[in-house]
C-alpha cells in the first residue's frame, strides 16, 4: 500500500493555510502603511505598488479559503487544473512585486 507524502506547506495543508493566513496579513498591513505615507500618489511607482497589494490581498485570502476549506474536508487539491491556476497566480504575484519594488528602489535613488 502505497502512501502519500504531504510535503509541509501545500496546499490543503494547515501550514499552508497559516501561510496564506500570514500573507493575507502582512500584506494588508504593507498597503495600510503605503496608504498613510504623505502623497504616495504623486509617485507614479508607488502608486504601482499599492495597485499590486490590492491584488496580492484578494489572492491570499481566496487562497487561504481554499486551504481552509481543503483541511476542514480533509481532502488535499490534486485536480492538475487547479494547481496549475495556483502556481501560476503564485509566479505572478511576486514577480509583479520584486518588479515593482526595484522600480521603486529606482526612482527614489533619482
């Protein structure tokens, strides 16, 4: 009988969903405090920014829904079109943030 081994931290998993739980977090926090910042919006890359943590937030919390939902039914992802759609928002996301960040780092050393 052949059993599977959970790699920690996937999906359906709850580190996974402490994980997500954690970023949802964080990331709220970062846009709470990009907000605040004086006249972030007159920088056409910091305004980038916050227009990218307002995507991130939506997607960890769905994320962290569907690992919610997959601990509490107990039963882990593994249909290949769902992870496919999760590891590429999971590319996407960090991406557009390591590429707006270093804008940013940019444009404020100008």
């Amino acid at each position: 009988m052949a059993t599977e081994n959970q790699v920690p931290g996937s999906v359906g998993t709850s580190a996974s969903l402490s994980l997500r739980l954690g970023q949802t977090i964080f990331s709220s926090a970062s846009l709470l405090f990009m907000s605040l910042g004086v006249e972030f919006y007159s920088y056409t890359s910091f305004c980038y920014l916050v227009t990218i943590m307002g995507l991130v937030i939506p997607w960890s919390f769905t994320m962290a829904i569907v690992d919610g939902y997959s601990v509490l039914v107990k039963c882990p992802i593994r249909q290949p079109g769902v992870l496919l759609i999760i590891v590429v928002g999971d590319w996407v996301c960090p991406i557009l943030i390591r590429s707006q960040l270093h804008t940013t780092s940019i444009t404020s050393k100008i």
